[in-house]
C-alpha cells in the first residue's frame, strides 16, 4: 500500500529511505528488462523509484506511460523526473498535466544538459525555463505536488565554485523543493561538505545521496566522465587489478558501495538513492550486505 504521506513529508521524518533509480528503455526487450527489475526493486519495499527523462516525442510518451504503470500496477511510489529542455512553459504544464492524470504526484524538477552536447552552453528554449529552480515553481504552482531537485557534491560542472552550488539548493528549497538526490560520487567527504556548505545556506531539507555500484568499469568510467564525477585513482586501480574477472569486478562494486553506504548512513544520511541501470543484482546484494533485507521470493 501507497503511504498517503508525501514522499517529502517521508523523507521529512527522519524515516531512512531507500530508493533506486530506473530509466525508460527504448526498446520492447529493454522494456521486459526493466520490468523484471521492476518486480524484483517491489519485493524490496523501497521508499520510492525514479524514473529518468529523456526529451523528444516516443521517449517522453513511453516515459510518461512506464511511470503511470508504475504508480497504478505496482505498489512502489513513482518519482518522475521532468527537464526543462526543449520545452516550452506550455508544454512542460502539458506533461505535468499528463503525469498528474498517469497518478504520479512526485517528481524530480531538473534543467537537464545542453542538447548540443556537454560542454557547450545551456541555451533554454525561447519560451521555457532558464534553471531547475523555476520549473520547481513551476510544477508546486499546478498542483499538490511533491517536488525533489538535483544536488552535487562535487560541484555541477557549470558551478564557478563549490559554494555556487549549495546556494542554488538553498533557492530551490524556498522555491518549494522538498528533497534532493545527488549526482553519482565515490568519496563521502565530498557529500558531507555539500550537505554542510547548503545548511549554511538555510538548505534544510533531506538530500539523499545517490549511490552507483560499480558493475563494468568502463561504463563508470563513461558515467563519471557524463557527470563530471571523479573516479578515485585508488579506487580506479582496486578495480584494475581484478578487471579481466567480470565476477571479481561485481563483487568489489558491491564492497566498495556497502562501505560507503555503511559511512553514509552512520553519518545521518537521510536514506540511499540507487543508480540501478534497470538491472538489481549489485543492489540488492548492496542491501544485503547492509542487513536491509532481500526479497522473499
Ligand atoms: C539525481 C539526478 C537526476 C537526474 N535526472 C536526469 C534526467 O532524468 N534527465 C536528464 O536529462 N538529466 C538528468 N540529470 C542531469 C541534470 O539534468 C544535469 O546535471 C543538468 O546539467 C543540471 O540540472 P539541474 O537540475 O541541477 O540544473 P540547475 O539547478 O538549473 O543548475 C544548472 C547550473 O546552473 C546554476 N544555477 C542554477 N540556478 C541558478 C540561478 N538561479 N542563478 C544562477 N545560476 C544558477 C547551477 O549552479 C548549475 O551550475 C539528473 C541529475 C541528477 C543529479
């Protein structure tokens, strides 16, 4: 059963939450793919799922369709990501409007990245939304929603400094964001002095730190580079010393994320939120490594 709670009231009451994070496939076999997943992540009982956003027509319509099959057919709390890219006001109202209907009541607002590529200058769409913090505005004027951000702890790539970034947290809780989830990160250090840096800033609410476990080095090695996320050179060489061993590589992924989660959690982290990449097996060995429980079936 769905809490009738708001997920930032949840995450409000000092309950732990744990979450994973999914994404639309664009194919029918992914999609089979990602209801296995699916249906393993339900027998978890997570706090929520997101789901991430692609811009563009098919994309955003199965988008839009896999979160309401979420929220209708599942016992999980769907968290729709939404982005401010190539979208006017109108058509963002448009899709909140949708997700409204589909009966998903929480999302993630986000700018998203430049459509012409990483490094090149966000440009919003002439009628749209220059930063996430207005889409938060945006989609908390529509409805009761329950609206989370994007945080960094080691900075969004565009910051001028570390600082820049628990600033905009804190201008995004006062535009009505109840909780954010980090970007991926690997040392714990970097997550506390984020956390530290936006309090100072007035930034109370919970920000739930966004684990990835490493199953396929090259692919984080991607992941970092998207995310403008370092990949420690210790680390790097852990996983270096067993990477002819797919199995080897799996099982130090799980470790190394257990330890972190472990720090995080002892720290008064206010729950996990985890890159699952559609497919649970790291995650649910993470859990297990955590005493959180693994599924019955
Ligand atoms: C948890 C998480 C989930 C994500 N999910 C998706 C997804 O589903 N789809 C997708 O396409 N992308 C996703 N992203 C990536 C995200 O869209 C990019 O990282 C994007 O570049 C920044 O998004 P944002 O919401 O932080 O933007 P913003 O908050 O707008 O920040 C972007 C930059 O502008 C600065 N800034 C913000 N507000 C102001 C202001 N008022 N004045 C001056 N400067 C400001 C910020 O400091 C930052 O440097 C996700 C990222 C995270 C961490």
């Amino acid at each position: 059963m769905q809490s009738t709670a708001s997920l930032g009231e949840i995450l409000s009451s000092g309950q732990r939450s744990f979450s994973f994070e999914l994404f639309p496939p664009k194919t029918d076999e992914g999609e089979r793919t990602l209801w296995q997943t699916v249906r393993e992540i339900e027998a978890l009982r997570p706090t929520f799922v997101s789901v991430t956003y692609g811009a563009g027509g098919s994309t955003q319509d199965r988008t839009v369709r896999i979160t309401g099959e979420i929220a209708r057919e599942t016992t999980l709390t769907p968290v729709a990501h939404l982005t401010c890219v190539g979208a006017s006001r109108d058509e963002l109202r448009g899709v909140i409007g949708q997700y409204a209907a589909e009966g998903v009541s929480t999302m993630l607002a986000l700018r998203g990245d430049p459509p012409t590529g990483l490094n090149t200058e966000w440009r919003p769409h002439p009628g749209g939304l220059q930063h996430a913090v207005d889409l938060v505005g945006l989609i908390r004027s529509l409805g009761t929603f329950s609206v989370g951000v994007a945080a960094f702890p080691e900075g969004h790539p565009e910051s001028t400094d570390l600082d820049q970034d628990a600033r905009v947290l804190a201008m995004k809780q006062d535009a009505g964001a109840e909780f954010a989830i980090t970007q991926l990160f690997f040392d714990v250090a970097d997550y506390e002095r984020l956390v530290e840096q936006a309090a100072a800033h007035g930034c109370t609410m919970p920000i739930v730190p966004g684990i990835m476990p490493v199953t396929n080095v090259s692919q984080i090695l991607r992941f970092t580079e998207l995310s403008g996320a370092a990949f420690p050179a210790d680390l790097a060489a852990r996983f270096d010393a067993v990477a002819d061993d797919p199995e080897a590589v799996t099982r130090l992924g799980v470790e190394v994320a257990a330890t972190m989660c472990r720090r995080l959690l002892s720290g008064g982290a206010p729950g996990l939120h985890f890159y699952t990449l559609n497919r649970s097996r790291s995650t649910i060995e993470v859990y297990e490594a955590l005493g959180l429980g693994a599924p019955t079936t």
